[in-house]
C-alpha cells in the first residue's frame, strides 16, 4: 500500500496535508524520516509512527444525529454539570475517538455529525472549504423582502459582513437560511444584525446530510459519501 494512502486512512488528515506533512519530515518509517508519500509499505513489517507514536489503521465511523435542544455539544468535562451531548448518544456504539463535527448551541436541535475521521471533521468545519450549512428558523418578528435581500448579500457581525447566505422564505416569521460560515452564534447574530431574533433554531442539512425522517435523539450510521 502507499504510504500516503495508508495515513489517509489512519484519519490524520486529507490528502493534500498528508502530503505536507511527509514533505515536512514528520513521518517515520522503521526509525527513518520518510519523505515520499508513494512509498510503498507492508503492514505486516513497518513501523510508522508520527508524532512519536506508532499509527493504527482505523476502521473510519460516521453518524448523525438530531441533536435535541438543552445539551451542550462536548463529549465530556460538563460544565457546571449541565447536560452534554454524550449523555443522548447510543450506548451501544463505542464513542472512543469519535467527535462532533463543529459545535450546535445548546439551545439548536438538528444535524451533528460525528466522525473519528479527523481529515474529514477538518474538511467540514475549515472555513475555506464553503460547506453548505441549512436552517430552519424561527423569527420573533415578521421578515420584509429587503431583510432577506440583506441576508443574501451579507450583514455586518462583530466588524465583519458575513459571507452571502440563500434564503428561502417559509412564511412571514419563518425561512431557511443557507450559510457556508460557522462562526459561533452566527445564524442569530445574523438575523440580530436585520433587528431581528431567532426564537427557534434546527439544522436541517450539513454538506448532503439531510435530517430527514430522523427523530429528536436518534442516531444514524451513515457513509463518508452520504455526507460529502
Ligand atoms: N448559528 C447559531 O446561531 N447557532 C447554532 O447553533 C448554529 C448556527
């Protein structure tokens, strides 16, 4: 197998770092820097290790969840002993390395995904990569046309305009709203910047993931092709 493909699948990053980091002589075959990701290696007999450790080929694991509102998104260290998002996942599947891709308020319900494949919880939540993020929201006060053309070009949030969101309007107090930016309470600054407040929020879509038929709390193994 190649060495490349092999860290690949190891879930240490995408190709394009994996590369970099064989060029920036951090990985070490059988004691020895190894600079060429089309080296090919035998299981069986070679040590690969980086960062000082030896690397295990994993078997890659993705889930989604409808995250139900009231939970912090943390697999554990609770804060102040409030309820986390560990606490609703299936205890029948073995958490161990597995996160959340990006982070949910406690207050959203909707799409989470969660992977130990740690290139693609890279690839989602890199701010360069423009995933496709969709919300159902919930307004306080009805929107005007001009409100959703503000949406659609960008809005100024903590000295910076977002990027453009799509926005489909659903009725007068309630839309979808397309946005590729993640930053932390980014949809309810958003319609905060427009004077108004999101009072209910649900990611129906992260990437191709859709929340579908699928229930509050329930979770759901899914392909690295389901989601990208
Ligand atoms: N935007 C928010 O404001 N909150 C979320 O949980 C997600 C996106």
């Amino acid at each position: 197998m190649r060495l490349e493909k092999y860290l690949i699948s190891c879930g240490i990053a995408s190709g394009k770092v994996i590369k970099k980091i064989i060029k920036n002589s951090e990985i070490i075959v059988n004691g020895l820097i190894e600079n060429d990701p089309g080296r090919s290696i035998d299981l069986e007999i070679d040590l690969i290790q980086y960062k000082e450790k030896e690397l295990v080929e994993k078997e890659l694991k993705y889930y989604v969840l409808n995250k139900p509102a009231g939970y912090i998104t943390a697999m554990s260290n609770p804060v102040n002993n409030r309820p986390i998002i560990s606490d609703v996942l299936s205890k029948d599947i073995d958490w161990s390395g597995i996160s959340p891709v990006g982070r949910l308020d406690k207050d959203t319900e909707g799409v989470l995904i969660f992977t130990n494949d740690g290139a693609l919880n890279h690839e989602l939540t890199y701010p360069e990569k423009n995933i496709d993020k969709e919300y159902y929201v919930e307004l306080s006060k009805e929107i005007s046309d001009e409100d959703l053309a503000k949406l659609e070009t960008g809005v100024e949030i903590d000295n910076y305009i977002s990027k453009p969101g799509k926005v489909k309007k659903i009725t007068d107090k309630v839309i979808h709203l397309t946005i590729i930016e993640g930053r932390y309470h980014q949809v309810k600054k958003m319609l905060r910047a427009i004077g108004n407040r999101v009072v209910f929020l649900r990611r129906i879509r992260f990437a191709k993931i859709e929340l579908g038929d699928l229930k509050l709390g329930e979770i759901r193994e899914v392909h690295r092709n389901d989601i990208v």
